[in-house]
C-alpha cells in the first residue's frame, strides 16, 4: 500500500557516532604501527581510513587515537577487530574499553561538533 514513510537509517550501533577526524594509529598483524586518520568515532568503534589493505572481517587489530579530552589530547590505546571492509578503510569495533578510555570516548561523541578534528 503507498504510504508516504520516511526513510530510516537502520544503524547497526547501539550509540551514535560523529564525524571526526583524529590521529589513528593502527598496528595490523605483521605490520608495524602506521598513522591513519578516523572518519568517524562512536562509543563502540570507529571507522579509519586506511586505504586499500588486505584486512578481513573479525581479524584484531590494534590501535591508539588521540582523542580531546579535558581541554587537551590525549592517546588511548585499544584492543579492536575489523567488522566492515571498504575501499577507502575499516569499520572496527573496540574489543574492551578500559573507564578512562571510555569517559574520553564519552567527552568527544557527547561533546564534539560534527565539523571538529584533531
């Protein structure tokens, strides 16, 4: 039947994420670390532009963003695994987030303009 509904965005993300751009340094299995840069942030994970690389879904990877928190930028480190390959990049999904990493998360997807980068 016609009815006129709008389109919905089924979001795979229990949180929602921002359009950021911060320092992302990836460390890929048999790769040394490489500074990357993320598209957008989320409470769960982010999205890094990496370009083209072999990566598959569900391999781990490791990775340290700067992220602003408190006025200043500060490096977190975590544990994550690719959920979604792309031309341009991954999708990867933190695998454990430690109660600072996560308060720094917290500050930059509640507290950042879409329009911000680091």
């Amino acid at each position: 039947m016609g009815t006129n509904k709008p389109s919905i965005n089924k979001e795979r993300r229990d949180t929602p994420r921002v359009l950021i751009a911060l320092h992302a340094i990836v460390k890929m299995a048999g790769r040394p670390f490489q500074m990357f840069r993320t598209r957008d942030l989320s409470l769960e994970g982010a999205f890094v532009e990496i370009g083209p690389h072999r990566l598959t879904p569900a391999q781990k990877i490791e990775v340290a963003l700067k992220i602003p928190s408190n006025g200043t930028s500060q490096v977190f480190r975590f544990h994550a695994h690719v959920t979604r390959v792309a031309p341009n990049g991954i999708g990867m999904k933190f695998d454990h987030v430690n109660t600072e990493s996560y308060a720094a998360l917290l500050e930059c997807v509640f507290g950042t303009r879409t329009d911000a980068a680091v």
